[in-house]
C-alpha cells in the first residue's frame, strides 16, 4: 500500500503541464525547454573557449579551417531557421538570429567609432602614447559577438520586459526559501520542477534595470534616451533590460582599453619577473610548419611550382645547365682537375661515421625528429637483446630535395635551416644573411678543413631543388657554410669525398633529366682512373634511384651514370643510395654466374617528407642484368598496403582546401541542369523501389541532356576527361589511361548528377510542404520589423534618430546582413519563378542570384562526395593496379615512418650499415630543460655539447630519443669482390 502511495505522488508530481512548463516563463514572447538546453550549450561554449582559451584554439587552427567553418554555421543558421518543426518544438531562430545580428552591428560600428576617437586623442597628445598600438580588428568583433550572444540569451530566458520601480511588495520580499511550497521542499524532484521560478527571481532581481528613466539627468536622458526633456509625455519611463546589458558590456569593455591603453596595466592580476620568465619559457613552442598540402586547392606555392617546372625543363635543362657553368668556373679558378669537387681530408682516418638522409623539408615536426636524432652525441638501441651504441656522424649526406614544394629563401629558411639549427645550433658568430666567397670558411684557431673535428655535411639536389634553375641551393648551400651545427665545405652541386680504408663517395648531379652532364662523367672518369685504386670502394649518391623507377616506368635512364658504373668502376661500386622515394628498401644481389656491378641498392629518402609505399615496388628483381633480392622494407608490404585505405577514409580531413576546386568542378558538371521543375513523377511513387526507379531515370535523362544539349555541363565534362585521362601514369597504353580516364570521370559526373537532383528534391519537397517560397526577399528583416515595435518599442524615437544620423545605412546594413540568412527562401523562390515564367523571364542579376544560391549549397553537399569518390580512385588505383603511389600516398600526407642511415667504415675496412627509424613523429614539443640548463661557453660549438637540442618531445615516451630503433643492419666487406668474369676486361651491362 505504501508503495502504491508512493507511486501516485510522484506521477502526480511529474504531471505532463508541469513537466511541459519547466524552464520556461510567462514574459510576452514564447519560449520552450529546447530553446534554453540549445543556447546554454552555445554560450557555455563561447564562455569556456572565450578569451585566452579561443585564442589559443583559434592559434592552432588553420584559417581556412575557420573561414570553412563559419561558412558552414552560416548556410546551416540559414536553413534552420526557414523549418517550423523546429519552431514548433521551441528551435525558433529568428527572433535570437535577427536580434543577434542587429546588436552585433551595433556593437561593431559603436566600437570603431570609439577606437577612431580614441587613437584621434593620442594622435594630438591627450592620452599615453602606449595607446598608439592599433586593436586587432578580430579582437573587436569577437568581443562583439559575445556582446551579442550573451543579450539573445537573456532575451531568450527573460525576455524584453521592463521591471518598473513600483513593484509589488511580495515580489521584492521574496527569498531564496520561498521557491517551492512547504509540502514539496522535502522533495529534490519537486524543487527542480520549480525552478521556473528560481529563473524568475534571477531575471527580475539580478538584471533588473536599475531604476527607471525618470532617475536621470537631463544630459544622460539625451545620450542614454535620445530625449531632452518630458514635455510631450510620450517619453517612457521604462528601461530595457537588453539595452542596460549591452551598454555595461560596452562600457566594461571601453573602460577596460582606456586603462589598459592609458596606463599599461590590464585588468589581471601582474606576476612577478621570475614568474613571467618562468610562464613565458613554458609556454615557448618551436614554429614548424605543417606537412605541404599537395592537394590544396588555394595554395600559390603550388602553382609556383608548377611554372618553376615549366620553365626549369623547357629553358634551363638542355639550354642552360649550371653544371656546365660549374665545370667552367672550376676550370677557371684553380686551373687545375678536381679543385672544388674533391675532398680527401678525411681519408687517413682510422675508422669513420657517417650519416645519409635524404627529402627533408617538409614537415617540421618529422624534419626536426630526424635532425634531433643525427645531432645527438650518440644513440643507444636495442635489437636482438644486443645493445649498439651508435656515435653521432662525423659526415652527414643529404641526398636532394631539400625544401617543398619548390626552392625559395622561405621553404630553405623554415623547412630546412630551422630544424637543423634547432637540433644542432650554428656557431656564435653566425650570420643568417652572411655568404661564403672563400670556403671553406674553417672555425677561428683551425689551420685547415683537415683540422676540423666538427660534424660536416655534404649535399646534393633533388629535382625540387631545380626547379628553379638551381639558383637557391648555390646561394644557401654552396654559398652557406653552416647548416645548423653541420659545417660545409662543399662549393658545387656535385663532389668525390676520399674515405679511409680506401672507401670513396661519389656525390652526382642528376638534375632534372636523370643523368649527370658531359662534365660531370668526365671529371668522375678521370678520378677513377687516376686516383680509385683495383680494389678500393665506392658509394655512389644520387637522388633518385633510378633502378626502381626505371624498373616502374619501363624505362631506361641515366646512360651516363650506367657507363661510369659498368665500363669505369667495373665492380667497385658497393653501394648505390638514394631518396626520391620516401620510404626505406633494400635489395642485395643474388649471387650467380653473371657479372655483378653493385653489390646493394639502398633507398632512404625517409628524412622528413610524406610517406610513400613499398608494395608497389614488391616485384622489382632485375638491374643492370644481375638478380635482386629484398632484404628489408619500412613500412613493410602489408603495412604499407593497409594504410592506402587512408585514402578512402582519411582524404577529405587530411586535404579539405581541395573542396575548394572539387565543389566548383561538380557545380560545373550539373551547372545547366538547375532547375528540374518536373519532380513530381517521382514524390507520387507509392513504393520505394518507384522511388528509386523513378529517381535513377531522372539521373539518365539528366546525363542524356548534358550530352545532347548542355554547353557548359557538357564543357566541364569534357576538360574533366581529358584532365583524368592525362593524370593516369604514362606507364600504361593510351587504350588502358583512357579506359581508366572515363571510368574516373563517369564516377563524378554520376556523382554530381545524383546530388543535384537530391538538393532539387529537397527544395520541392519544402515548396509544396509551403516551408519555403512563402515569403520573398529579406524575410527576416520584414519579420524583425514587424515584432520589433512590440518587442522593443522605442517611445523617444531613438531609433529614427540612429537612422538619420547615419544617412540610412545602419538600417540598410541590417536589412542585407539579415537576407544573407535568406538564402533558402531566395533559392526557392526564384526557381519557382523560373518554373512557372521561364528562364527568359530572370533579368541577369536575377539569374546570377539564383546559381549564387544554389552554388552555396550545392558546394557543401558536393565537397564530401567529390573526396570521396578521388580517394576511393587513388585506393584502387595505388593497390590494385600499382598506380599512382606518388598521388596516393603525397594525399595522406603522413609525417610518421622517418629513418636515416649511419655508416661505419671500422679498423678493418668493412662497412657496417645501421638503418635507424621512428615510427611515430611528435606533434608537440616542449623546451628540453637538460639543453636549457646546460652551462653553455661563450665561443663553444654546439657539437661539443652534451644536449645540442633545444626541443624535446612533450611525452616523454614520444621522443625519437625513447622510440628510434634499428630497422635494418648488414655488413660489407671491404675485402669482398664480386666475379666478373671474362667481361673483367670488357664490360658490358
């Protein structure tokens, strides 16, 4: 029984008017629950994100994610507001988007008017010249829209009402105990159904007007009330509550600069010096620069490189090659064979380290995690229960591609000097803008390069680094003589360095056509005649290598550097390493009969650039006539075939600035067939499979029109086709690239077909449903005037005056601020025009309003899809058929998977080979407290240090320190000769 009891009083609690009235008051305009749960989460977010908090957000923001995201709250704001289901469950925006946008104008042009006034004041002298700093504009508009925000809030929860000075006496006396009645106060569910009156006290107390207009003097009658006096008793005693609101926020925020701009103090508490360094060095971040957006459809170094290309390949390649100016200037000065391309001052060493990475430049965060690795005095790592202790290089090979997407002083300066001077800083004396006329420009107190103990580096371009003639590697590499803390006597493009124990590196030019030049061959031909002694050993260094992609393309390359290996160093040539692609593999031969003219071939261009694939590459055996074997591959086959599924899945977060060009293409496609006034045959289907037949018939008549009639549909598809057709590897027959084209553009065009159709029902589905079309142009402002005198009524006239005092624009501003929100109703309505009049009947300004409209849409409906569907390609393509491994993965843009490679010539003469990788690069760095507080000497070299970098990851159990490991270790014998056989003599491959 006493349960039953118990159960009757709480239904009897929970009654459903009760239940429906929760949250809500009795203030003229309606509001429901739904409204005040939707705007609480908005302006707590506003309010939790404000300030320091949104800066910070907003610092680590793209800007075009922040253009991209205000436009999508735009059009979606836009949408909303049109629908009255959502009205009918108390989602009405119209009253909060049409009050918010006027506040927020008002609020606008008020502050700039101050911030003029202001800086006119310290113009003559009347205020501290610290106000001379100019605000943010950006700054100014947020505080606004937090202005405007908060006052929609209030009017959502409050209302508009005045609460007048005579108020009953019950009401002033009311209390926090008298919320609930006594029966109920024992009750937590009985108090949380009463707080409708709690928020009554809240906005009848807390922000009621403080007293009324009669309180006033006459002067701030006038600014306030735009009233003189009282004569004609029109004037209102009341004040809106709205207004009290915005002018103490306005005037907090006008007090606040006038102080802070006044006196330099702010409104926050100040903090010691100690303290401020201390803050200040916990809050230093390095600036690195993000991954290069391949597919960004609004980046101007893209284009740039592009025409670099251009004119690299058609006027400097086969015209005007720097390395025949380099023969001719060697020539020249020394007068002598090998004057700036050989260097043999660490050949009488006993044993030597040496490092090779190659495409560095990219992303700052894998560039730094690999330079942050080679500048350590050495690597400790575990591999097989064995423990190597690794010393830092005492050489470091670079192997091209320096800086993307193409050679500037900006991309050499941020994706390559700044994270090797982090890792290992340049000397004191070191000038950013100092160029090297005489090197190599040794240390103060060092007689000779021969004396130098300090870590070296040598380097050679890539085919980004030609793009523009070679002009910004000669001025920061060979006109440079430190990269960070690496020393560098290197004076051309191309170099020989004499190892000990008769080990030799040859460094080659390759440039843009994949071969070394005459000059070149000659100078390398005649050093291996004259001084590479019978049984010594090279590594030849190239940018690419050309074994994989000759092998890819089926194609035969580099005729020049094929002749110096087969028919000059006849065997000699242990090694050949590369980069070009970015990832690491190796393949060692297959002992036989035949003649074998490298022993190994080593890709490593892991150094800082995007990921590419190994699998793609899994079937490569042959070279020069001798039978290869993989022996490693990082990231592996299976792991490198999984993550091509990124394109599908990942392509539109990892390349979003592509929806720009996309969402034009496909508006394009389908351009000629807005509107589509005959949809009804498919809302009158009963069944669903009516539905979708009727619907897919509409599509092939929709293609059937763009082919037979359209022009610009027709156009856009046909540039489209023949753009798809051309992006298809030149590997495969033209039958093949055109099949594979049209299959490609049939996607899109099916795409875009299907999505334009959809946007078109949903429009006719709203029409006949009388949820647009109903109105015309400037809805909303029509509405807003039409509640605003009832909602805001204005006795003193203070409105007109604003007008008038402002020529009639304020009240022109608002009403196209306003239409922006109209775009639906604008949409709907000119294409009920154009259904029933004919296109004919659309001036042109008309006709460019409507395809705006639909474009804005459209655009958002279509950028996810075209994504999609180009990502869905590049996966099939990349491992399926093996094509497009550059597209496919430079899309995903992957800084993880970095590695380099250490060499070790030893006592005896063999070379060890260490291949040490990081599978996950850091996204967050921090100051390295050992490198910060490590006594540094005034002159002393960073080398020397015992913590030469300055970051370190921010989880300890990220940095590459804690998580580089071993990948790859063989050994090559210097004693090791391969069997040439009778071709000993006469070589030929």
């Amino acid at each position: 029984m006493g349960s039953d009891k118990h159960s009757a009083g709480l239904l009897d609690t929970l009654r459903m008017e009760r239940v429906r009235t929760i949250l809500t008051h009795t203030h003229p305009y309606p509001h429901e629950h739904s409204r005040h749960a939707i705007i609480a989460v908005v302006v707590g977010c506003l309010f939790f994100i404000s300030s320091d908090n949104m800066h910070t957000l907003i610092e680590k923001l793209d800007n075009n994610i922040k253009w991209w995201s205000m436009y999508i709250a735009w059009i979606l704001v836009a949408a909303v507001y049109h629908l009255p289901s959502f009205q009918s469950m108390g989602v009405d925006l119209r009253m909060n988007l049409s009050l918010f946008l006027t506040i927020f104008l008002a609020s606008v042009l008020f502050l700039l008017v101050f911030h003029i006034i202001f800086l006119g004041l310290w113009y003559v002298g009347l205020v501290s010249r610290v106000a001379g700093k100019r605000p943010e504009i950006l700054t100014i508009i947020q505080n606004c829209a937090v202005i405007s925000v908060f006052c929609c809030v209030f009017y959502s929860h409050c209302g508009n009402r005045a609460v007048l000075r005579h108020r009953p006496l019950e009401r002033r006396n009311s209390s926090w105990f008298s919320l609930w009645k006594k029966e109920e106060r024992n009750t937590w569910l009985a108090k949380f159904l009463r707080m409708n009156e709690l928020k009554d006290q809240v906005c009848s107390s807390w922000f009621a007007p403080v007293g009324s207009a009669s309180d006033y003097p006459l002067l701030s009658k006038w600014v306030i009330y735009g009233e003189l006096g009282n004569d004609n008793g029109g004037s209102s005693d009341e004040i809106s509550p709205i207004y009290s609101l915005w002018a103490t926020f306005i005037g907090l925020y006008i007090a606040n600069y006038v102080v802070e701009r006044s006196t330099g103090w702010a409104l926050t508490h100040p903090l010691s010096v100690e303290e401020y360094e201390k803050m200040k060095k916990k809050q230093l971040k390095p600036e690195f620069l993000d991954m290069v957006p391949w597919y960004s459809g609004t980046s101007a170094d893209l284009f740039k490189t592009v025409f670099d290309l251009l004119v690299s390949v058609t006027v400097f390649v086969g015209r005007f090659d720097m390395r025949m100016m380099q023969a001719a200037m060697n020539k020249d000065q020394e007068g002598a064979q090998h004057g700036d391309l050989l260097y043999d001052h660490l050949s009488e060493k006993e044993d030597l380290w040496f490092d090779f990475m190659a495409d560095t430049g990219d992303g700052g965060n894998s560039s730094y995690s690999v330079a942050r690795l080679l500048a350590q005095p050495h690597i400790r790592v575990t591999r097989d229960d064995s423990v190597f202790t690794l010393p830092r290089g005492d050489v470091l090979l670079i192997g091209g591609d320096l800086a993307y997407p193409n050679p500037s002083a900006f991309t050499y300066e941020r994706r390559l000097f700044r994270p090797f001077e982090y890792a290992l800083q340049p000397p004191p004396w070191y000038k950013k803008d100092h160029v090297a006329v005489n090197k190599p420009e040794v240390p103060s107190g060092v007689p000779e390069l021969k004396q130098y103990d300090g870590p070296q580096c040598y380097i050679i371009p890539g085919n980004h680094d030609w793009f523009d003639g070679l002009n910004t590697f000669m001025r920061f590499i060979c006109h440079k003589s430190w990269l960070g803390g690496w020393f560098m006597p290197q004076k051309k493009s191309y170099f020989a360095l004499q190892l000990p124990k008769g080990w030799w590196v040859f460094g080659l030019d390759l440039a843009l056509h994949c071969d070394i030049d005459v000059y070149q061959f000659k100078f390398f031909a005649e050093l291996v005649k004259e001084q590479v002694g019978e049984r010594d050993s090279v590594i030849i260094m190239t940018h690419e290598p050309n074994w994989l992609l000759d092998w890819y393309f089926n194609n035969v390359s580099g005729k020049n550097v094929k002749h110096l290996i087969c028919d000059y160093l006849k065997g000699r040539c242990k090694l050949r390493i590369a980069g070009d692609m970015h990832h690491y593999m190796r393949h060692s031969y297959v002992p036989s009969d035949g003649p074998v003219y490298v022993q190994h071939l080593l890709v490593n261009g892991c150094g800082g650039a995007f990921l590419h694939p190994t699998h793609v590459f899994s079937n490569f055996r042959k070279f020069y006539g001798t039978t290869y074997e993989s022996k490693a591959a990082y990231p592996s086959f299976e792991d490198s075939s999984r993550i091509a599924l990124g394109n599908i899945l990942k392509f539109r977060k990892k390349n979003w600035q592509f929806d720009f060009i996309g969402g034009i293409v496909y508006f394009v496609l389908v351009f000629s067939m807005f509107p589509q006034c005959e949809l009804n045959h498919i809302l009158r289907e009963d069944s669903f499979s009516g539905h979708l037949r009727s619907f897919f018939g509409t599509v092939w008549n929709a293609f059937m029109y763009v082919l037979e009639h359209s022009y610009v549909s027709f156009a856009g598809a046909l540039l489209l086709l023949i753009v798809a057709i051309t992006f298809v590897p030149s590997k495969l027959s033209r039958k093949k690239r055109a099949m594979i084209g049209v299959l490609h553009v049939s996607a899109h065009l099916a795409a875009a077909l299907i999505l334009m159709l959809l946007l078109e029902l949903g429009v006719e589905t709203c029409i006949q449903h009388k949820l647009l079309a109903t109105s015309g142009y400037h809805t909303l402002y029509q509405w807003y005037r039409s509640v605003e005198s009832e909602h805001f009524p204005d006795p003193t006239g203070l409105r007109a005056r604003i007008e008038q005092w402002t020529f009639g624009l304020y009240p022109a501003c608002i009403k196209y601020l306003m239409s922006a929100f109209d775009i639906p109703e604008v949409m709907a309505v000119t294409r009920s025009n154009i259904c029933k009049n004919g296109m004919q009947s659309l001036s042109r300004g008309g006709a460019v309003i409507y395809y705006a409209s639909v474009f804005l849409y459209f655009w958002v409906f279509s950028t996810p899809v075209v994504s999609l569907v180009l990502g869905s390609y590049l996966y099939i393509c990349v491992n399926w058929l093996h094509l497009h491994f550059d597209e496919a993965f430079s899309s995903l843009r992957i800084a993880n998977y970095k590695a380099f490679t250490r060499f070790h010539i030893n006592h005896d003469g063999d070379l060890e080979v260490y291949t040490l990788a990081v599978d996950k690069v850091p996204k967050e760095w921090e100051l390295d407290p050992d490198w910060d507080g490590e006594l540094k000497q005034p002159q002393q070299l960073s080398h020397l240090r015992r913590f030469p970098s300055k970051w370190r990851a921010a989880s300890a159990h990220q940095d590459p320190l804690n998580t580089v490991k071993i990948i790859d270790h063989f050994v090559i014998q210097q004693t090791e000769k391969p069997d040439l056989g009778a071709s000993n003599r006469s070589v030929t491959c």
